[in-house]
C-alpha cells in the first residue's frame, strides 16, 4: 500500500474524530445535510492566513526588496511535489 493511501486511510478515521458536537455519519449527500457538509469542508479563515503574506514571484525580486528594508529572505525549498504527487 502506497504512502499516500495509508496517509488517506487515517485523516479519513481521524477526521470525524475530531469535529465535535457534528454528526456526520450520513455518507449519502441529499438537500438536508448538503449545508452542514459544505460549512465542514469550506477552509476556515485561520487556514487561509498564508494569503496575508506578500510573496515574491523570484528569488531575485525578494533579495532586491531585502536589501532596500534591511530585512532577512525565508527561502521555501524543496524536492518534489508537496502531496508526495511524485
């Protein structure tokens, strides 16, 4: 079994673990449960807070503006897709 399978294996088990006070036994989507279901999987605002910082297209863009603020550069790199999509 893959490593994205298993991963998808628990969130699946550990997610209706955690929302509480919520029944979200029901696995048939109708009319009736169709707004609870869509306010649970609709990203909360802390979760888009990423949108608030003014990233930089380039690296070369980021050093530029740096140099002008006397301010440090967060480099965010990596190898792969980052959902293990490789």
């Amino acid at each position: 079994m893959s490593f994205q399978r298993i991963l998808t294996l628990i969130l699946a088990l550990a997610i209706p673990a955690t929302v509480s006070g919520a029944d979200f036994t029901e696995t048939e989507l109708t009319s009736t449960n169709y707004l609870k279901w869509r306010d649970h999987v609709l990203p909360r605002t802390w979760e888009l807070s990423y949108r608030k910082i003014a990233w930089r297209p380039s690296f070369w863009e980021a050093v530029i503006e740096a140099q002008e603020k006397e301010m440090p550069i967060l480099l965010w790199a990596m190898n792969g897709h980052p959902l293990c999509n490789t």
